[in-house]
C-alpha cells in the first residue's frame, strides 16, 4: 500500500492526499514532526520537507508537484481526452496555487496589521486572477467536473473557509466566483478526509493564536475588510 509521510496542517501534503483521495486510491498515513524529524524520514528525503510519498514498490518519492505526476500517471487521469496544451494549462494553474501555499501561511501568521498587509496582497493577487479565470456557471474550475487545479486550490480554500469560520475575516470578500467555488470544492465527499481528525485545532492554534487574525477576533473588528489594507 502506498505510505505519506506527512506532517499535520501542511498544505503541500493536502494537495497530495486530495489526488488520492479522488480517485479513491488507498494509502496509509504516518505523521512525524518537522521540528524533529527522524534520521530516517531525512535519509528518503533529500529536500527534508513533507510530503514524502513511499510507492507500492517502496521508492521513496519527494516534492509534491513530481507526486502528484506520479499518481496521474500510474493510477490514470482524472479528466480523459484532455489536450496537451491544456495538460500544460492545468499544470501552470496548478503551480500558481502551490506557489501560494507558503504565502497564505505567512499572510495567518503575521503579528500585525503591516506585515498582515504586505503579504496579504501577494494571496489576494492570485486570488483575483483565478476570480478572472472562473466561469461562474460551473462548479469547479473548468466545468462540473473537478481536474487537478481544483485539487491543486483546495488547501488554500480550505483554509481559508477554517479563518472565516473561526476568526470572522473573509480572505475571498469580493470574490464571488472564487466562494462559490469554494462552497463547491468544500461539499465534496472526500474534502474532509484530506486533512487529519484534528486538523482544525492543530491550525487554529498555530495560525491564529497569537496573530494578528487573533487580534482582530479579540477585537471584534469589522470582517469585512480584507478587501482594503487592512483585516477583519
């Protein structure tokens, strides 16, 4: 059986676990600590960072974009008859979500309102561009059938959903494709299964516990102003 190395509320191993979990193939998962990673999750892993997928013939492979190749071409595609410039289209919007990954991280836990700021725009302009791309006559993002930009954009939704949900800031005001999209993405079956039991808690205290999100809930500050300088 395929085996994830993985650590909790990384968003690059829900994009992984998300294309398994589409296409309902089974895997194990085993969570290790990146603070303190064992000799033998650093001697599979070149780069030291999750995830690490171990295949069913036990090679050991890393960095989630050459993953997620992977399980496209070993387990088949998502989407059938799909063109190569439109493969190579996917992909690119694809990198544009992963390239954000660690933004949206950063934006939850700025201390204040300055660096929330600068950051935030950096996350709102690929937010804006997908705004642009959406047809809000579909579902996901090309048609109603979900593709791998979908999966490709589900950590950082889902994430976003847990800020709104919890902190009362809607990092997708005046987006309304993009909740729409979201709304979809969320009410999927497996949406829930790609993430650890205790994944809500583990975020809230991580991400907003002691940041400026924090602040704004302590505050009560309006919520939506995320689509000016400044949040909630």
């Amino acid at each position: 059986m395929i085996k994830i190395i993985s650590f909790k509320i990384c968003p690059f191993v829900q994009r992984v676990t998300a294309a398994l979990e589409a296409k309902n193939i089974a895997y194990e998962i085993e969570f290790i600590s990146l603070k303190d990673k064992p000799k033998w999750f650093i001697d599979v892993s070149p780069n030291g960072q999750v995830p690490v997928m171990v295949t069913e013939n036990h090679i050991p492979l890393f960095e989630s974009d050459a993953i997620i190749e992977y399980i496209e071409d070993e387990y088949g595609a998502l989407e059938e008859n799909v063109t190569n410039e439109q493969r190579a289209l996917d992909r690119a919007w694809s990198y544009l979500a992963s390239k954000n990954y660690l933004v949206q991280c950063s934006t939850m836990r700025s201390k204040d309102e300055s660096i929330f700021t600068e950051r935030f725009s950096k996350l709102r302009n690929a937010f804006e561009k997908a705004e642009n791309q959406l047809n809000i006559r579909n579902q996901f993002f090309k048609s109603d059938r979900i593709s791998n930009v979908d999966l490709a954009w589900l950590p950082l939704l889902y994430r976003a959903n847990i800020v709104q949900q919890h902190m009362g800031c809607d990092l997708l005001v005046n987006f309304p494709k993009m909740k729409a999209w979201q709304a979809n993405l969320l009410a999927l079956p497996f949406a829930s299964k790609t993430v650890s039991h205790d994944f809500e808690t583990l975020f809230s205290n991580f991400y907003l516990t002691d940041t400026f999100l924090a602040q704004c809930k302590s505050e009560k500050i309006n919520s939506q102003c995320c689509d000016t300088s400044s949040c909630c």
